[in-house]
C-alpha cells in the first residue's frame, strides 16, 4: 500500500494532478479508476489486477450492475484494495480512431470524475484506459486523459482534491508528462 512519489505534478486550480509509475491496486486513494470491459466481470490487464487485488467480493458486486456501456462508468466498493471504491470505466477497442473512439475515451474520464464527485471522493486515481490490448495509441491516449481531466476539473468545482494518472510503465508517463509540459504545467 503506496503512494509513490510523483514524477510530474502541477495544479489544476485547487485540485493536484501527479504522473506516477506503479500498480494501481496499491495506491491508498478514495477510489481506483478500472480499464474495465463491457461486462465488469474481470479480463485481463489492470482489470485482472483490480478484480485479483479485490477479492471475489468484487465480482459478485459487478454482477449485480448488468454491465456497462463504452465510455462510460460504475462505481463500487473496493474491498480489499487500499482503495475504498473502484470506477470501472469501459474504454474504447482502437479502431483507427473513425468510430468515435476518442469522444468515448474522453468520456470515460469525464464519467469517472462525475461519479467521483458525485460521492465526495477527494482523491482518485486512473490508469491509461485503453492503452493496453484495446490497442489505443499511447501518445493520443495520453493527450485525452490529460486534457479531458484538465478540462472537467477547470469547469466546475468537484471537492476533488487530487487526481494521479497512475502509469503501467514510464513509457506511458512520459507520454502524459509531455503533455503537461506542452500545456506549460510542469
């Protein structure tokens, strides 16, 4: 159970955004943010890891929501992650990027950070959603995430307090550190 030091962070108004390196399923946080499939039940990637972190608890939970639609969100407990909620968001399958696939990206962090707000969470923190075997190019991933949660947090006062883009590799953040410092944040 960690919170690792971050390798970037800049506000966003009152609100902390970090770029870190780590597994997910340890960071002490309100809630983990899943790269979750259409059913919620589990696959491979960080929603194995979540659901395996989690316990069994968390699959009987998921199977009681009906699934999820793509670019968006549910919420439930964490188990027995450090994390008192996970936010399974379902990501877009890259595509070629004709088929919607960055309004959906998008939308998945906006959802996540609705649903964060909408339960007082202050800290949450989010993997590279479909960046993995849903094959979304890094780098565009990266400008989505980060300009999608600049944007939400900009626009309306949510009590969140911190935000952590939490990488599988520091490939992945230096794509998110690039575009903070493109945005001049870091």
């Amino acid at each position: 159970m960690t919170n690792p030091t971050p390798l970037a962070a800049a506000a966003v108004g009152c609100v902390r955004l970090e770029v870190c390196v780590a597994d997910i399923t340890t960071l002490r946080v309100d809630a983990i943010v899943n790269a979750a499939n259409r059913t919620l039940l589990g696959g491979g990637g960080v929603d194995g890891a979540i659901h395996r972190a989690a316990g069994p608890e968390l699959r009987a939970e998921c199977e009681t929501l009906g699934g999820c639609a793509t670019g968006s969100a549910k919420m439930t407990r964490g188990y027995r992650l450090p994390a008192k909620h996970v936010i399974h968001a379902v990501g877009p399958v890259w595509s070629g990027g004709g088929h919607r696939e960055e309004e959906r990206l998008a939308s998945c962090y906006r959802t996540a950070l609705d649903l964060a707000a909408d339960n007082r969470l202050q800290s949450v923190a989010f993997p590279a959603i479909s960046t993995g075997i849903y094959g979304f190019p890094p780098g565009r991933a990266a400008r989505i995430a980060v300009g999608t949660v600049i944007a939400e947090l900009s626009a309306t006062p949510r009590g969140i307090e911190r935000v952590v883009l939490c990488c599988f590799s520091q490939t992945s953040a230096d794509h998110h550190i690039a575009v903070l410092a493109d945005l001049g944040l870091t």
